[in-house]
C-alpha cells in the first residue's frame, strides 16, 4: 500500500519542486513601482562614434554590428553593404557589397558575428554564412540545413536561432564551423503547422559574456536561457505580475502584438553582476536593473531630456553597451565634440550621419 501512496503522491511532488524551481529564478517586475530614470543614474559615460563615409558611400540603416580589434564592422539593411569603420576615429576604412546568387555572395544578409580571426555574415535566404578575413574578403561560405534569422560565433562554431520548424531541430542549433550540426535546444511547442513555427522578432537574441558565457533571449517571450558545456537551462523568467502574455497564448503568435497591453522582454545585456531587461509595453519602452543578489534595483523609462542623449542599447560590446541614432536627433541638445573626443566641424555634418552610442554602465 505504501508503494501506491508513493506512486501516487510522486507527481504532486515533482510538480511542486518544479513549480518552486521556476519561482526561485522568476525576476518579478511591478510596472506599478515604474519610474523616470535619468541616464546619469545608470551610466557613468557615453561616447559618440561619427561613422565618417564619403556621400558615394552612405547607408541607410543600421541593421546589425560587431567589434573585431579596433574595427567595427556595419550591415545595412537598405544596401546590404558591410562597411568597415575605425572604432577610435569613425572613419571608414572598407565598404563591399557581395549581393548576388555567385560564389560568397549573399542575398538578403540579417546578421554579423565575429571571432578572434573572422566576420561572420547570415544570410537567411540561402541558408549561408560567408566569412570574411578582417579587410573584409570572402575567405568561405558555409552552408546550413536550416535558415537562421540570428547567430553568435563560438570560437569552435556558431549558436543560431532556428528560424523555422523542422522535425530533428529545435529553437537553438549548435553547429560546428562547416555547418554540421552538434546539438540543438528549446524544442518547439508541439501544434503542427501552428503559430508556434515562426521564430521571428527584433532585436539580437545571443548574448556572449566576457566569461563566455551564452544567454539567449526567446523573441516574444519573457524567458532567457543560458547555454554551457553541459547544455541549456533557464536562467530567468521575467514576471510582469499582471502584465504577463496570457498562458493560452503560444509563444511568437501573440495576435495584433502592439494592441495588446502585454509586457515584452526585447533586449538583454549583461554587465558584469547586473543584468539589464528592455521590454515594451503599450508601444512604450522600458528598463529593469537587476543583480541577483539583490533584486530588482530600478524599473522604468530613461529620460530623453531637453539637454541630453537617448537611451536605447541595441548590442554590446564586452561590458558596454551600444546604440545608435541619427545626427539631427541629438544636434541641438548636446557639444558633439564633448562626447567624440574629435574636433569635428559640425556645421559640415549631415542629419542623416549615423553615431554610435558607447553607454558604460554604472554598478548597481
């Protein structure tokens, strides 16, 4: 009889400690306790990058970035170009655009990554990710058997987000530097030919740590995974109380997303013990602070002031983050030359010049 008292009961059990394993590593976050933050709370410098181009050679909008030495390399998504720029002076140092259906050419390019050797460029259409050596010549291209919207190279391969179902992949796959894949985590929700297939969404969703470490952030989703040796694990689950996307809901079919009063992680950084979440929210866009040794520290919006810079990190680079704006944006509110460190003629900019943003984060 005791054994079937054990049987029994075993469910309850495991479903408790799984319940309680979930609330240990939830971050609860109360809009109702939002507030204005002012950006020199949360940073303690910016730097203003000009990406300096000849007017033959101007972009049109920034579609992602990476950082190899003292370069940083630039996808535009209107061109499809990679410019290359110096991360010291802005000035641009390489431009190709390799769009086309021959040898290490590309279609429609979504996203770069770098190792200690190599740019790395996704090419969704194609299932193709070309390298290129530092002054950007195509050295390879590597073919996949899935299309991928995002990646980070690992130094031994890539980590890629699985763009659509297959039956033998799931949401993240691991590959080896030719492609083959090692693993693959996160398996998709089990409705065939379901909303549940498509694994869009903005923003980046690998972060690499200075340790190392790989966190990915699920799009639509308020889960954030980390990836190691041994595998994949939820890190953190954001809770937003009463703001959270109804559990009936399947994840990345959220129906008419900006009507909806849900509560959305986009972006995560990670900045030495803090972790910073940027979320949306009925089409506004808000932070959280967290250390997890401490909790949550601040949770609101960051103040565009009259006499100031905005806030709106899109990347990072190994503890600071990054962002980008237009030249007009700003112009009228600040002394560029206070924030470049360079004796730029600004009467001669143009108000569609690109900057980048360097926001270094002050400890929580």
């Amino acid at each position: 009889m005791k054994y079937i008292f054990v049987a029994a009961i075993l469910p309850f059990l495991l479903y408790s400690c799984n319940i309680k394993e979930v609330r240990k590593k939830s971050v609860v976050i109360d809009l109702g306790k939002k507030q204005e933050i002012a950006l020199s709370d949360i940073v303690t410098q910016v730097r203003i990058l000009p990406l300096i181009v000849k007017e033959a050679n101007l972009f049109g909008n920034i579609r992602d970035i990476c950082f190899m030495g003292d370069t940083v390399y630039v996808l535009d998504d209107i061109t499809a170009s990679i410019s290359a720029f110096d991360v010291n002076t802005g000035q641009l140092t390489r431009q190709v655009c390799h769009r086309g259906s021959g040898p290490n050419e590309y279609v429609n390019p979504t996203a770069l990554a770098s190792d200690a050797d190599n740019l790395y460029l996704l090419d969704m259409p194609t299932r193709h990710i070309i390298v290129y050596d530092r002054e950007l010549n195509p050295v390879e291209t590597v073919s996949l058997s899935f299309s991928a919207l995002d990646f980070i190279a690992t130094g031994g391969g890539f980590f890629l987000q699985n763009l659509i179902r297959q039956d033998t992949l799931n949401k993240v796959v691991c590959t080896d530097k030719k492609g083959a894949v090692v693993e693959s985590y996160l398996p998709f929700p089990d409705i065939k030919d379901g909303p549940g297939d498509y694994q869009g969404g903005a923003g980046k969703r690998f972060v690499k740590t200075v340790e190392g470490k790989i966190f990915f952030t699920e799009a639509f989703s308020n889960h954030i995974f980390v990836f190691d040796h041994t595998g994949s694990a939820l890190f953190r689950r954001l809770d937003f109380i009463h703001h959270n996307p109804p559990s009936n809901v399947v994840v990345n079919h959220i129906p008419d997303l900006p009507e909806q009063s849900y509560a959305l992680c986009e972006h995560f950084f990670v900045c030495g013990e803090s972790f910073i979440f940027s979320f949306l929210k009925d089409m506004e866009r808000y932070y959280c602070f967290y250390k997890p040794s401490e909790g949550v520290q601040k949770v609101g919006r960051v103040k565009f002031e009259n006499d100031g810079l905005p806030f709106f990190p899109r990347w990072q680079q190994g503890e600071t983050l990054v962002g980008v704006c237009y030249y007009e944006d700003i112009k009228d509110r600040i002394n560029m030359n206070e924030y470049t460190g360079m004796q730029l003629d600004t009467d001669q900019l143009e108000d569609e010049l690109n900057l980048l943003l360097f926001y270094d984060i002050a400890p929580l």
